[in-house]
C-alpha cells in the first residue's frame, strides 16, 4: 500500500486546498451520465497494462491531466448559461455616457443584461449649487470686534441651532475668524466654514451649504441671524456672514428633450441609472447615455478561461522534454492544440494569438479595442465557440486520463462481445491507482 499511500499525499498536498464552487456539485443524473460514458470507454478498449504504477509516475500524471482537465470545464461553465451567450459574463456591459466632461453615468438597477437596451440623451442647462453666505473682509492684523461674548443663531430646514463665541483683548480678526470657523464647522450642521484669503491681505468667513438646490417651498437653506443683544447684532454687521451672497440653485436639464430640475448634480432615474451632471452644455450639446462592452471585465474573464486551457496544455508541454514512464504527453498536448489551432484565424483578430505549442497568449490592447468596436455582438460568438471546444475537450480528457498513459496491450477483446472490467472503471475516474490492481 506504500504506492497508493504515496499517490495520496500527492494529491492532497497538490489540489486539497483548491477552491469549491458550485461547478463542483452535480446532479444524479449528471452523475450517472458521467460514470455511464466511463463505462462506455471502459467496453471498448483492450485489456492493458498501465507502465510505470510501481514508480507513481503513471499516477501522478493522471492526477494531473484530471484535475487541469476538470479546471478548465469549471472556468467554462463559470462563464456562460447553456443556450445564451448574452447571459453569460463574457458579455459584460455598462452604461457609459458619450460626453463624460459633462454628463458621467453608472447602471445601478437590476443587471439582467437581456434587458439592458435603454438609450436617451441628456443636456445640461445649468448646475446644482450650494447656498453662499460671503462675509465682510475684514484687515487680519486689527480687531473690529470688541472684547465680549456674542451669540448668532443658525436656522436650516428642519432645526435652529445657536452659536456662541468670545472675543479677547488679545485676539485679532484673524483669530475671530478661525475661531468662528472651527466652531461651525464642528457643530456638523449642514453647513461648511472657510476662510476666504484672495483679497491681498484681507480675510473673510465664507460659510457654504453642504446640500444644494433649492425646492419651491424653500426660500434658503440656512438662515444667519444676531442674537437678541446689540452687541451681537453689532458683531454681525462687522462679520457680515448673514446676508446669502449666492442662493442655492437647482440643475436644470434636458431628459430627450423634455426640461427638468434636480436639487442636486447626482440622482438617479428609474432607479436605474446614477447620473452625475459635471459641467453645462454649450450651444445645445447633448450626452447620450446607453450600454457599451465593459471590456475589462471582458477581458478578466477571457483571461480566466485562456489560463485554464494553458494550464492543461503546460501538464503535457512541461513534461514532453523529460517525459517518464507512463507519460504519453505528445497526445495530450496534440488533442489540447486542434482547438486552439483550429481557431487559430478567429482568434488572432481578436488579439488571442495561439503559439507553437498550441497555449494562448492575450495581446490586451487589440482585445480591448475589438470589444469596444463589435457592435453586432461578433466577437462573443466567436469566444462562445472557442469555449465550447475547450470545454467538451476538456471534458472528454477528464473522462479518460489513462488514454494519455503509456500502455501494453494485453488482450483484444472479441469485436462484438465487449464486455465490462468493473475494476478497471476507476482507471477511467482518474483515481488513485495501484500496481496491484
């Protein structure tokens, strides 16, 4: 059993911690049908002997050539629905706008891509802006406040909130204003403090509305008032942050041709598409948004499926120049390259180019470029094909692994009185395996 245990090891340390996904799992039909076509092998071939059990390289290979074979099945299922290339992920989309300087746009609905046909245009008159209190510039250097405390209320949609802030001997109207600033701005009230320095030397409170828009029941998005002293009042006149310099404005734009308004330059329409208006259009430009190829998600999953297939073919091509006892990797590798040759002339324009050994190779720049000009969905049938060879090829090497295995015949069976060698079938299940089965 020292052989068997040695397979074992193999195995586990090999593929025991590969990942299991729901390709992994089967049906009982599914099931039969898989054991029912390694009986079907099985009937058919003539007694051998397998050459190189006792080593473990017979074993070691067939393990191999399995479990790459089984890899490559899974990437391509991952990859599609039977029936429907549009529904599977090689033919990924996303909403892409053609004048993204001033419209930006992203899908948020249901990524049903069968569906994924909308198409409108978009204008934008005008922007969504915040409401502006600009203060008085004030000399930096001097102090027009008096020493004191002075009080101011802030009012917004929903809340009034009152502010309270000192003025020592010491302070300047530099100070004042930081001071004032980071007051505001640590109440988190809706509202953004700044300092405004590009008056030469001067400064001034420049107090800005976190929201934008304004709805047509609402007159300001906050409101500045003095509190009930005069000296308050006296400091607000000084400060000047109560007076709305630039009200809040709502965007304006076209949807196909119709005119609306939004409070805001972000929102989305029919729960759909999130759209993000950057800039105004100029003498009735328009962006037009709909579904384009996403071409590096495209091009991720392409690269999935090519490593796969690579992958089988390197069990064979790694081992061809030192190929051991019980390795037939000249065959494993043909049958592996027929596919990739034989769509050879489909994929090179495509940027798939196929090398001497039949492994692909991506050229992502010429992929990315074919993705992104294939308007008739051509290039999705063509990978659609490309998958579907690599997946039944793949699927027949799993079946049979010990065809790629170097042999002695030792019998014939009687043409048309084949029968069934039971303990043989696990051979063809790609199991472990032992000289003295």
């Amino acid at each position: 059993m020292a052989a068997i245990d040695t397979i074992y090891n193999y195995y586990l340390s090999t593929y025991g911690n590969n990942t299991v996904n729901r390709y992994d799992t089967h049906k009982k039909s599914e099931l039969r049908s898989i054991y029912n076509e390694m009986v079907k092998v099985n009937k058919n071939n003539p007694l051998y002997k397998v050459l190189g059990l006792d080593t473990g390289d017979a074993s070691r290979f067939a393990i191999d050539i399995k479990e790459s074979a089984l890899e490559l099945t899974k990437t391509a299922h991952s990859l599609s629905q039977p029936d429907d290339v549009k529904k599977g992920l090689f033919k990924k989309k996303v909403a892409a706008s053609s004048d993204e300087d001033h419209v930006k746009v992203s899908y948020v609905g249901d990524e049903d891509e069968s569906e994924l046909t909308d198409t409108f245009t978009l204008s934008v008159k005008n922007l969504a802006k915040p409401q502006v209190n600009h203060g008085k510039y004030l000399d930096p250097n001097l102090r027009d406040i008096k020493s004191g405390v002075y009080t101011f209320d802030l009012q917004n949609e929903s809340s009034t909130y009152e502010f309270q802030f000192a003025v020592g001997d010491k302070d300047t109207n530099k100070t004042v204003l930081n001071k004032l600033s980071k007051l505001i701005n640590t109440a988190n009230v809706g509202v953004s403090a700044s300092i405004d320095t590009t008056n030469g030397d001067w400064q001034a409170l420049v107090l800005t509305s976190k929201e934008t828009g304004l709805a047509e029941s609402e007159n300001f998005l906050f409101n500045i008032t003095a509190g009930g002293d005069p000296q308050s009042h006296v400091a607000m006149n000084v400060l000047g942050i109560d007076e709305i310099t630039d009200p809040a404005v709502s965007s304006t734009f076209t949807l196909n041709g119709t005119e609306h308004h939004s409070l805001a330059n972000t929102f989305t329409i029919n729960k759909e598409f999130e759209i993000t208006l950057v800039d105004a259009h100029e003498d009735g430009g328009e962006a037009r948004i709909g579904f384009e190829n996403d071409a590096d998600a495209i091009y991720d999953n392409v690269s999935k499926l090519v490593n796969s297939f690579n992958k089988t073919i390197n069990v064979a091509v790694s081992s061809n120049s030192e190929a051991k006892e019980g390795q037939h990797t000249a065959k494993l590798q043909h049958d592996l390259s027929v596919v990739s040759n034989g769509m050879r002339e489909r994929l090179e324009p495509l940027g798939l180019m196929v090398d001497d050994n039949g492994a692909i190779s991506i050229n992502k720049d010429t992929f990315t470029e074919a993705v992104k000009n294939d308007t008739e969905g051509n290039i999705f049938n063509e990978l659609n094909s490309f998958k579907n060879a690599a997946a039944q090829r793949a699927s027949q090497i799993s079946i049979n692994p010990v065809s790629y295995m170097n042999k002695v015949v030792v019998a014939y069976k009687n043409p048309g009185r084949e029968f069934n060698t039971p303990y043989a079938t696990s051979l063809y299940a790609g199991m472990m395996m032992d000289s003295y089965i």
